[in-house]
C-alpha cells in the first residue's frame, strides 16, 4: 500500500535501508544512508571475502555503526528492510526479483529501468511480477542518465508550448584521474583508433540514454521516430603529460559519443558525452570544464550550463555523490510508491532532506 508522496509526511518516519555493492557509487552511498537523517542503515551485501564480516562505517570511511558486510542474501532477506540501494556492475535477475517479492523497494543507479516499454520483455515481465507478488517498486536513477537526462529536462520543458530540440553536452575532464589501467585500455586514450572499442561505446551509451530520453519525450506527448548514435575521436596535436601518464602526440585525447531521439527526421532530443584528457586537438571540438551544457530551442529558448566546481585533487572524492545522492534521496518517494517499475514521469519531484542528524 502506497504511503503519502509529500516530503514533510514522508519525513514523520525512518526508512530502514540496505546498501548492495561498495564500489565508487556504492561507497559514496553507504556514507550518505549512514549521514541521513530519516534513513537507518540495515544491512550491507557485498560481493568480495575480504569485505565480509566488516563494519559498514569501516568501509566507507565513518566510526563503527554496527553493521556488519554480508555476501548471504538470505541474511539480507531476513532484515525485511524498507529499501535496498541496488548499484551492482551487473544485474543478477534472481537476486533482484527474490529483493521484490520480499517487500522490499529498490532504487538502483543501473540503467536498465529507466524505460519499461524499452526493456527486453521477458525481464520486464518477470520484474513486474515480482513487484506484484511483494508489493514492492523499482526505480532507476543517478545523475546521467537520471537528474541530467529526465529531472533536468522535464522541469527545463515545463515552460514550453512547443519544443523544437533539447540537446544536453555532457564534459569530463580525465587528466586528472589517476587512474592508467581506465585511462589507457579502458577508454582508449593515448592509443590508437579502435573501431572495435568505439563501437562498443557507442552500443553501451545508445542503450544506456536512449530509453532515458524516449521518456521525456513520450511525457511531454512526443515520439521518437528512431534512434541514432554515432562516435568520434580526436587526437592529440602535442605530447602531453596527465595523472595517469603521457599522452603521445596524434594518439587518442578525446572521445565524442552522440545519442539522438529522432521525429520527423530531425533530432528532437540528444545526449551528447565528451570525454577528454588534453583541449589540444587535431579538431575545433567546444569542450568545457565537468559538467553539463543543456540547449532548448522551443518558443522559450534557454541555454543552461552547469558546472562542477570540485578542485582536480577532490574529484575522486567528490563525484560519486553525483550518482549516489540522488539515488538515496529517491528512497522515501519509492517507498511510497505503488508496485512495479516506477519512472521519472510517474515519480513526484525528488526533494532532498538536507536537515541535521540527530543522535538515535
């Protein structure tokens, strides 16, 4: 049964929630349910042995909460927590679907809910009964896609009363990760073209954005005829040194990657993400300082931009919380929410509780 979506009635109670998986966005999280002032931590799953068996205020940096990590699922069944925050590398259906039919909510930073209707069926079929049989809601979130590709966008078109094209830039500096292994096999900076790994990219993002902004548009009363993604690279013009290393004159220094939600033969939506270690490049790319570029061309143009304004030595520390907030912040609403997946267009705006916590 679905409680009220208010944000003052959905503060009269505490949550009791479950962290699954410690990786960056996981970790970040962890802390942020354990800082919150309407959330109890009530349980960890993690997947490594050495993890297990240790305090979840060990593991993300805070005093002992008594919580301990767990790799049992079981042991997380039995706590019949409100919400679990799912942020696994990979989605393992059974384990998710055994969460649902148990009671218990989801939110998850994974992309693969964002759009039902884009979801493979026989998934989405087994998902939606799994709710159904427990009670329970999912939702997907984070920063991009979620905040940038739906939150953003939506409130950006509530001002419209004709949209002719909404594009949004996203722009990551990596110079300053120092991070090799990511840096030059993963992402293929410093090397040479791979068309192989490119088009990998360009799957991975299609697949990742493209149901994020189908939503949009079918909640303002629009359609995608198609979708189209595309990849490019731009080389170095000059060696030069980053955190991970060095980068060799006309070897790989940026990566565009471009996603568009088609009508009429023309984009309507479209998410465009530059990655990038050096400005020196063979081409006149416009790239900018992390953040987001959001363009409206409608009969109320706009042109926002929104910057992250984290010192390069604090990136690391403070970028997960993009991703992982938002998700945190979600997990009264979903509560709340009635069974199955749910989306951004069904969800109330998300409204953070920011006030202090107070001794339990």
């Amino acid at each position: 049964m679905s409680e009220p979506s208010d944000p003052l009635q959905l503060r009269t109670r505490d949550y009791r929630v479950v962290q699954w998986a410690t990786g960056n966005i996981g970790t970040r999280s962890l802390r942020a349910v354990i800082e919150h002032p309407g959330l109890s931590l009530a349980g960890l799953y993690v997947y490594s042995d050495a993890k297990a068996g240790r305090d979840a205020g060990e593991l993300c940096g805070l005093p002992p909460t008594g919580v301990k990590a767990t790799r049992s699922i079981e042991d997380i069944l039995a706590l019949a927590a409100d919400c679990v925050l799912y942020m696994p590398q990979r989605i393992d259906v059974d384990d998710l679907c055994r969460l649902l039919e148990s009671g218990t909510n989801v939110v998850t930073t994974r992309t693969e809910f964002h759009l039902p209707a884009r979801m493979d069926p026989a998934l989405r079929q087994r998902i939606e009964d799994a709710c159904q049989r427990g009670g329970s809601s999912i939702h997907s979130t984070g920063s991009s896609p979620g905040f940038i590709t739906e939150a953003v966008p939506l409130a950006l078109l509530s001002i419209q009363r004709r949209l002719d094209c909404l594009r949004i830039s996203e722009y990551a500096d990596c110079s300053s990760r120092d991070s090799p292994e990511m840096i030059f096999q993963i992402m293929g900076f410093g090397q040479a073209p791979n068309p192989q790994a490119e088009a990998g990219r360009v799957h991975h993002l299609r697949e990742a954005f493209g149901p994020s902004m189908q939503l949009v548009a079918e909640a303002v009363g629009l359609s995608f005829d198609g979708l189209e993604a595309s990849g490019e690279v731009a080389f170095a013009r000059r060696t030069t040194t980053i955190a991970a290393g060095v980068i060799e004159a006309g070897t790989v220094g940026a990566l565009r990657t471009t996603v568009c939600g088609m009508h009429r033969g023309k984009p309507l939506l479209s998410f465009s993400a530059n990655w990038f270690v050096t400005r020196d490049l063979d081409k006149d790319w416009e790239l900018r300082g992390d953040g987001w570029r959001v363009e409206v061309d409608g009969d109320a143009p706009l042109d926002m931009h929104l910057h992250f304004t984290v010192a390069p030595e604090h990136k690391a520390a403070t970028t997960p919380g993009y991703t992982a907030h938002r998700a945190v912040n979600a997990v009264p609403y979903v509560c709340a929410a009635a069974a199955g997946i749910r989306t951004s267009a069904e969800m109330p705006q998300i409204i953070a509780d920011l006030r202090e916590r107070t001794a339990r």
